[in-house]
C-alpha cells in the first residue's frame, strides 16, 4: 500500500461523514434516524437545520 492510499482511508476527528438511513422522527434539537436495525438520535442546532436534504 503506498503511503498516498493510506492518508485517503484515514478517517481524522472532526471529518464529515455521510450515512443514509430512514428519518423516523424530527424534533426541534433532535433527528432520530435509523440506520439498519438502530434507530440513533443526532442532536442538531438550528445552523445544522438549514444543511438538511430530507
């Protein structure tokens, strides 16, 4: 493996992540969605909001 590969399948703190899953539930700080057989809450503040694409 060279050394250019393994800095692309680094995953670093603070990266972005995309995942999709089925939106159950949409509160005013939180979004529950699940993702397989797990339904996870993500808390979201109203900056987050306006960068959904439901």
């Amino acid at each position: 493996m060279k050394a250019e590969n393994q800095e692309k399948n680094t995953l670093s703190v603070d990266s972005t992540i995309s995942l999709k899953g089925i939106v159950k539930a949409i509160f005013k700080d939180t979004i529950h969605v699940q993702i397989g057989g797990k339904v996870i809450s993500l808390p979201i503040s109203s900056q987050d909001a306006k960068n959904l694409s439901l």
